[in-house]
C-alpha cells in the first residue's frame, strides 16, 4: 500500500479511490511480479523496432514515433541491475 499512499501524495491516483477496490497493471521482471496502480500508467504498447540514442543513459533503448510523438523506451531489467533479457520478437 506504499506506492498508493505516494501515488495519492504526488497527485497521481484520485484521494477518493476506494482502499477495497484497486485497479492495477502487474508485470513480470526478472521473475519477480509487480504491479502499477492503473491510474498511474498511459498505455500498454506491444514491443515494436526501437531507433537507438546515441550517447544515452544505459537505460534507455531508444525512442519509438507512436502518432508522431517521440516517446523513450526504458529497460527496466538495466535499471535495476538484471541480467539482459533476450526479446521473443527479435527486435
């Protein structure tokens, strides 16, 4: 319940959101589950070609062009130390 109580504080996820009922996106990293209150995120994309950055942090892949908005792709297995994860997509 954390991350709801910062999500609340920043603004994030509405304060009169019911404690019983939380809507979340949940993921898999490094066979690990976590999950997103569902206010917090935009979208969920399909994994498509990424045009690198040259001079990027390590984090970040790249960018993809969604309806003409550049928008950055982040690794999150690099930011938080995993070990590189091959894609099924061969991208």
């Amino acid at each position: 319940m954390l991350i709801l109580h910062r999500a609340v504080e920043r603004g994030s996820m509405p304060r009169d959101l019911s404690p019983s009922i939380v809507h979340l996106v949940v993921f898999l990293l490094a066979e690990q589950q976590y999950a997103l209150p569902l206010p917090m995120v935009e979208r969920v994309l399909p994994m498509v070609a990424v045009s690198p950055l040259p001079q990027a942090p390590p984090m970040t892949l790249g960018v993809i062009n969604l309806h003409g908005t550049v928008i950055p792709v982040l690794d999150l297995r690099r930011r938080f130390g995993f070990p590189p994860h091959e894609s099924r997509s061969g991208m």
